[in-house]
C-alpha cells in the first residue's frame, strides 16, 4: 500500500490534470447532440471545462489546494456524465464510477 498524500504538491496537480484530460478524451457521446441529453450533455462538458481552467489558473497563481479542488471538480462532471449515461466510459472502472 502507498503511503496517503499529506500534501498538494504540483507533482500531485499535475497527475491529476492528467488523469482529468484522458477522462474527456476517453469518455463518448451517447447521444446525438442537437438531443435534449446531447444539450445537457453540453452544459456538463463546459462545466469540466470550466473547472480545468480554474483549476490551471490556481496551479499559475501557487495557490495549489484550490487547484487540487477544481481539477477534482472537473472531473466529477465528467464521471457524472458517464454514471448518468450521458457518455460511454468504455468499461473504464478506475477512471469512471460506472452505471
């Protein structure tokens, strides 16, 4: 067993960045994007992409506990997205909480 993170560190920030990014590019559409579902589907997506940009913007200013929190924030929409079937995460259990 790994020893617990007592601190954020950027090394730390910049794995989960990581990890977030290859959450968005894995994850698929599940539905037509002119859907209903496909429009909600949207607003989750830029939600993300919000949080990763806030998440950045923390990390460039050293204020890395914020960071850690928005870049975790972000990909809780992307996760959300694939639990409620929104998106496909292709059987990725350790990237995505599954339906």
């Amino acid at each position: 067993m790994s020893e617990p993170h007592v601190e954020v560190t950027p090394e730390l920030i910049e794995r989960y960045f990581a990890l977030t990014q290859a959450a968005r590019e894995k994850a698929t559409p599940l539905h037509s994007m002119d859907s209903e579902e496909g429009k909600r589907l949207v607003v989750m997506m830029e939600m993300a992409d919000s949080y990763t940009s806030d998440a950045k913007w923390f990390a460039e200013q050293g204020d890395l506990v914020r960071a850690f929190g928005a870049i975790n924030y972000a990909h809780a929409w992307i996760d959300c997205a694939v639990k409620i079937g929104l998106m496909d995460g292709h059987g990725d259990d350790e990237m995505f909480t599954l339906p």
